[in-house]
C-alpha cells in the first residue's frame, strides 16, 4: 500500500502531481497547503497548514504512515529588491528553504533506511545562476539546490539506497507561480516525468535541458556578463511586478477575556493571509457591556501572539480602516452574513478587491460564558 504527502498540493504541480500519485494506485495521499483545492477524492486527506506560521510537530504522525514525500510549495516575485517588503523576504526564504529543509529532516530517518522511501523538492534554476530582479527567490532556492546536494551525499554514505531528487525547472507554464492560474492540461506531462526520475532515485533532473544547460553554460563562462544580460532580459520583456505578494488581512474585536476561541479565530485568519492586522475595541460600549481587562492590557495580549504581526485601535466600522491599511481580507463571524450591515459591506468592497471571510463560531469557551461565571455570586 502506497502513501504520499503532498506539501502544496492543492494547485499547480503539487495538484498535478497529486493526480498522477492516484493513477499510480496510491492508496492514500495527505495534502498540507494554505488552501484546499477544488479535486476531490475518497484518498485524499486535506490539511490546512501555513508553511510561515504552523507548528511542524503536525508532520510527526505522518513519518510512519507514508513512504512518499513531495515538496512544491513556493513563490517569488520578479522585482528590484527595493520593492520588497520585510515580510515579504522573510516568509519568501522560510517557504522557499527553510520549511523543506525541516520537513525532510522529520522524515530523514525513513530516508536513510533500508526501505523504500521516494522524496522530491522543488528547487530552481534560479538557486545556480545570477538571477538579478529575482534575489530572493534566487537566495532561497540558492539554499535548498546546495541543501539537497549536500545531503545526497551523506545519504549515500549511510548506505541508503534512497535519494532526494532535486527538480529545478527555468519556468513552468500552466501553474499559480508569481499570481499565475493552474491548468493542469499543461503541467500533467512535467508531473509524469517527476515522479519517473523520482521513483529511478536520480538526484537531479532539470526540464527542457536543451536550453537550460545551454543558460548553466554562458553563467559559468562569464557570471557579470550573464547577470547584466538576465537583468537587462527580464526588463525588457516585461515581467517586472513592484507590487509586493503581501495579502493583509483585518480581523476586529473586544477580545476581553482572551480564550481558546479567541486564538483559534486568530490562527483561522492568518491561514489566509501573509500579514495579519488586528484591531481591538477601546472598550465593549458597542454591546451595552463593560471590559474586565484593560485596552492596553489587551493589546499586549494579542500583541504576543505568534499569528499577530500588527495590532491598532478598531474604528467603530471595518471597512472604515480599509483606507488605513489596505487589507484583502476582512474577518468576521458567519452570523453578520445577510445583515443589511454587511451588504453595505460587501458593495463597499466590490471593486476593491477585498474578499469578506464569514467564519462559522466553534463550540467552547466563550467570553460569555467567562463572563457569567465572574460574575456570578
């Protein structure tokens, strides 16, 4: 019986990929993205995982379950580096080096084994040459290319017969790389061909050789004239985007009593978005009630939590701090949905791009119920 885990495998060629692993009869496959995808089947099993933010002891149930890893998740941005933003560069290097090079070292026992185990990770062609306009999705890749070289040799030296494949294409059409949509139609042939040099334990396998060993060549023959000329190339061929890949999200609050529901609204949020903004009622007039703790006090509170990157003052109405902050998501219960309030909203925001996220409330703790037992005599 055949078992994957599939880190981004919801779109692109993670979900490509995915479909090929059914063909091939896996039995199960564990998706881990940010999003799920619109395929369905009994043999998949979907989490929600943010590579930025989430807890990697969720792989540790998996190492003796699947005897398959594939790693696609990624992005960047082709951009002069001053058009980027802390965050940006933060999460681009965690996503593009440091989550894999994590993710294999919880499974590197089952890879240095004696049994079969298939491992795959998304390097680039950008990780071995000068790539001027795209520095830090070149730095991260520059990681992992060295990383998995590295650690085929001591693989090797184990005695193992298992190996990492390195899979570093120039560009692929066809996926949501840089804002792009998936069409599987045009990655599915690519996708076939990975998983070949995969199960054969080849370690390195770049696609369309023919022209990018040619692009490996003129690099190594003159590394300044090459970087001049890639940067001049990307210029005039238009594919500069100076808007950073930052979605920002707003969620708003009173947040008295701060409970398990508060911090699982929280996490929930910042699975959609890179930048999480949270505003916090000065005080709980607004619902005819008064606060236990203090606003201040609050603030630190939220302002500690790992999912949090900003905390403000809440205004009396959301969409009032759009103007402020400029989110693309906007956070609220399932229950304001339909409320001529929110219908105000959502014209609001039509052509803003914002998409207004309605959560359903969980059972458990509620402020209420904290509330009631305080003052209760």
């Amino acid at each position: 019986m055949k078992t994957a885990l599939v880190v981004g495998g919801s779109s692109g060629i993670g979900l490509a990929i995915v479909k090929q692993l059914l063909e091939q009869d896996y039995s199960k496959i564990y998706v881990y993205d940010r999003k799920d995808s619109d395929f369905l089947s009994d043999k998949i099993e979907f989490t929600q995982f943010n590579l930025v933010e989430d807890d990697f002891d969720k792989f540790d149930s998996l190492v003796d379950k699947v005897d398959t890893l594939i790693i696609t998740a990624g992005f960047g941005r082709v951009s002069k580096f001053e058009t980027f933003e802390d965050i940006e560069i933060k999460n681009g290097i965690f996503v593009n080096e440091i989550a894999p090079i994590r993710i294999i070292r919880k499974f590197y026992e089952r890879i240095i084994s004696e049994d079969d185990f298939y491992c795959l990770v998304m390097g680039s062609i950008a990780g071995m040459i000068s790539s001027p306009l795209f520095s830090v999705y070149s730095a991260g890749k520059a990681g992992i290319n060295r990383f998995i070289e590295s650690i085929n040799i001591e693989i090797e030296e184990s005695g193992s017969t298992n190996r990492v494949l390195n899979v570093s294409p120039g560009s692929i059409k066809g996926t949501s790389f840089n804002g792009g949509l998936t069409n599987l139609k045009q990655v599915s042939i690519l996708a076939q061909r990975m998983l070949k040099r995969m199960f054969n334990r080849e370690t390195m396998f770049i696609p369309d050789i023919d022209i990018y060993g040619e692009v490996l060549q003129r690099y190594k023959k003159d590394p300044h004239t090459f970087g001049v000329e890639s940067y001049q190339y990307k210029v005039d061929s238009g594919r500069l985007n100076n808007t950073p890949q930052i979605k920002i999200g707003y969620l708003s609050g009173t947040f008295d009593l701060f409970h398990i529901g508060h911090l699982n609204l929280i996490r929930k949020a910042k699975q959609y978005c890179d930048y999480l903004v949270v505003g916090v009622h000065k005080d709980a007039s607004h619902k005819g009630k008064k606060t236990f703790i203090s606003f201040d006090e609050r603030v630190e509170i939220l302002k500690a939590i790992k999912f949090v990157d900003e905390v403000i003052e809440s205004k009396p109405e959301d969409m009032d701090v759009w103007s402020d902050i400029n989110y693309h998501y906007l956070f609220v219960g399932s229950d304001y949905k339909g409320t001529d309030r929110f219908n105000t909203y959502e014209k609001y925001f039509e052509d803003k791009d914002v998409e207004i996220v309605y959560f359903e409330y969980t059972k458990g703790t509620s402020s209420t119920q904290l509330r009631n037992a305080l003052t209760t005599k």
